[in-house]
C-alpha cells in the first residue's frame, strides 16, 4: 500500500540482516537476554529497545533464522530478522527506532554484516532501509485504528468501570439513567475530553485512493478472466498430479524444540507466532504461491478489514513474507489466547485458507485441489505447523493485556458514549461494560 498521511492506517517494517558467522552464538544469547528482559523473566541488564517510547508501535519482534540447506543443499547463512506493525508514517518510526532504540540495535544488528562501525541516527536509518524488505501480504485486525486511540478506549473502560463500582447505589434505575450518569462522568473529566469525540477515521484522500486500488484490481480480474478460464482445467490437472507426488509424512516435532518453544508462550492475552517453510520445488507452486498471496493481500486490504478474517477475530495483525528469492516464505501473526485454541479456530473456519496459503510449503499434509483435506487432518497439520515454527526471542505488545475482542468493545463503548439511541441501543451497549 501506498503510505498515506500520519496514523491514517497500519504499515509493516521488516528488516533483515545476515549475522557475521562468528557472532552467531553471540547474537542468540544476546536475543534470549532481550526477551528474558521483555518477559520480565530475567535478563536484568540487557540492552533493550523502548518500544513504549515510540509513536504508534503495536507490535514488535526479533528473531534469529538459524543456517537452512535449500532443496538445492545450497546454503542460506543465518539472519537476523526484526518486524513491527506500526501506524503510518513508516519513515517516522525508522528514525526513531534508530535513535531512541540505538543501544537495542547496535547490540543485534551490530553483530550482522553491513552494520556501520561507529553509527548514529542517519548511519542506523540508512542501515534499516537498505535492509527492508516487502512483506506480499498484511491482515491487520481494524485498519486506521491506532496505538493511541487503543489505549485511551482502554482508559476511558477503565474510568467508567471505576465510576459504575464507586457509584452502585446511587445510579438511576433506567438504562438511559445509566447512560447519562456516565456521560456527566466523562465530561467532568478533562482527560477524557477526547472522548467526547468520534475516534478519527482515514482521511478521505487514503479512503478514495483505496477506493481506486480496489476499482483497478477488479478491471485487472475483469481482463484477465477469459485466459484464466482457459487455462484453469489445465493448471488443475498439472496441480492434482503434484498432488498427488508430493511427499506429505507425518512428522512429530522434537520435543525440546516444542519446550523451547513453549517456554516463551503465554505471558499475556497474545501470543506471537512465526512459522518459515521451503516453497515446493517447479514453477507450478511459485505461480500458486505468488497467485495466493495477491489474492490475500487484496482481500486483507479490502474486505476483511474490521476485526472479522473470514469468522477468525483472534488476530491482531498477520503477515506473509517470501524470503530468499522466493525460495521460503515466513508468516508472522499477533493473536489471542493459547496456540492451540488459535489452530482450531482455523482449522473449523478457513482450512480452506489454510490449504492455500500454506501447500505449497514442503512437508504440508496433502491437499486435494489445493483448498480441500490437507488442514483437516488435524493432528498432521498442527504437527506440521509446531516443527515449522521458530521462537520469536524478543516480543513487544503495545496492549498485552487487551484480546481483539476487548479492543473491540472498547471502540464500541466509546462510540455509543453520546449521540442519539434507542433503549434496546442503550441496553446492548451497556451489556459490553
């Protein structure tokens, strides 16, 4: 997406780095000490990068991608890896991660290749962008909804909770009642006068460019329809002989990689997730793959953009990232409650999209015309996907303690706050105090 005017949407920054191959070991206990830190589970004088302090972070990672043999038996050094969701602008953030995050940064990326000798801000921001790379698809859960105004609806929740308890036996016995009492409550407090206010919305420049992006893609489809149709019985077939020849074993995942794993999940009411596969080998399934992802960004970016992705409204943010000319891909996502809970949750709603976005990768339990079985033999898919997970060593969320649906309820408290409503309105929006 084009970058519209600041914290009018979310953007993704992905920056990637090779680690200098002695320091690799290095750079591992210097991630595990960051994340300790960031869990609160230790790493006492850590380096750190203060996320907080920063504009418009939701959330933040660094990983370390261990040496891969391609399927090729080529072999792809190790890196480094740092993604963050963030409000717009993009640029704002690459210059204050490069400054208040100086001593984070040249403590992990200062072990990679490239990385400046003596660096200030500018040598740090010129480092990050010459390392970024895209990401091809990005699912946020509400787009336009920031940082800020996620904190304050929590702030104001809190407030009127704290009104209501304090205030039990004297409040009026009808909903309406109720309701003013909360309004007076929140007009007599000057830090709450923003909320008084509608939460600001995308300006109608972004909205109309939107508008455009979707108007253009649909004449594209249009076009390029009639070919596809005559080659779909073609690609169909060529798709379920690969099918059908690809190996799909049943592997469990190592145990101690599934403790390591384990060891950094549940800290809060998110979770993060990152999962890196091989794409399988021939033209056939880079096509697919490539078919895929644009078809999922353009429905993240147009369809499933107010916290619903196809009935799953676990999921903060979600990411697709092809890495190494194509040859992986690395999914990233921010989500709600347990892993395991996440997985049945697609796995009952879009295993369909599950079977698309993730067959092509090696070792994915077979599918059959590309959206059907694969994800519904349960037990092979969560295996697959555990034994293709890597730990996120450090992680940051502006919001730990707030699920999607908490994020949700409070933008809608605080949009029936005032105007006009009838009583059963009235009802149903106490009802999400």
């Amino acid at each position: 997406m084009p970058e519209p005017g600041r914290g009018a949407y979310q953007v993704a920054l992905t920056v990637r780095a090779p680690i200098r191959r002695d320091r690799v070991d290095e750079l591992r206990r210097v991630l595990d000490q960051m994340g300790a830190l960031a869990r609160g589970t230790g790493g006492a004088g850590a380096p750190s990068i203060p996320w907080a302090a920063m504009d418009g972070v939701h959330f933040a990672r660094l990983l370390l991608l261990d040496d891969s043999t391609d399927l090729d038996g080529r072999l792809i050094p190790a890196s480094l890896l740092y993604m963050a969701e963030l409000d717009a602008p993009l640029d704002r953030h690459a210059h204050q991660l490069a400054d208040r995050g100086a001593a984070g940064l040249d403590a992990t990326f200062g072990l990679c290749e490239g990385y400046p000798a003596q660096p200030d801000g500018a040598a740090r921001r010129a480092f990050l962008l010459e390392h970024s790379i895209p990401s091809q698809a990005n699912y946020v859960n509400t787009v336009g909804r920031t940082v800020e105004q996620i904190q304050q609806e929590d702030a104001l929740r809190r407030s009127i909770e704290a009104f209501l308890d304090a205030n039990r036996d004297r409040l009026p016995d009808s909903p309406e009642g109720v309701r003013a009492a909360i309004q007076i409550h929140v007009r007599s407090e000057p830090t709450l006068a923003w909320a008084t206010r509608r939460a600001p919305m995308p300006s109608p420049r972004w909205r109309a460019g939107e508008a455009l992006h979707m108007a253009a893609n649909t004449v594209l489809v249009l076009a390029v329809l009639p070919f596809v149709l005559v080659a779909l019985p073609f690609y169909v077939v060529a798709l379920r002989i690969h099918e059908m020849r690809d190996a799909a074993p049943h592997l469990r995942p190592d145990p101690e990689h599934a403790r390591a794993l384990s060891a950094i999940e549940d800290f809060a009411a998110q979770n993060q997730f990152s999962a890196v596969g091989y794409v399988k080998p021939g033209g056939l399934r880079k096509v697919t793959v490539a078919l895929v992802l644009w078809l999922i960004q353009q429905a993240a970016r147009h369809v499933f953009t107010r916290a619903d992705l196809s009935g799953v409204k676990t999921i903060h943010f979600a990411h697709w990232t092809l890495l190494d000319d194509g040859r992986r891909v690395i999914f990233t996502s921010n989500y709600d409650n347990s892993l395991e809970s996440y997985m049945d949750d697609f796995i009952d709603k879009v295993a369909y999209g599950l079977n698309a976005s993730f067959s092509n990768g090696v070792g994915f339990p077979r599918t059959k015309f590309l959206f059907f079985e694969g994800a519904r033999h349960e037990h092979e898919f969560k295996d697959h996907l555990r034994i293709r997970q890597i730990p996120s060593q450090v992680f940051y969320s502006a919001y730990p303690e707030l699920s999607a649906r908490n994020i949700d309820d409070n933008a809608y408290l605080r949009s029936g706050l005032f105007g006009p409503l009838a009583r059963r309105e009235v009802e149903t929006w106490l009802r999400r105090l």
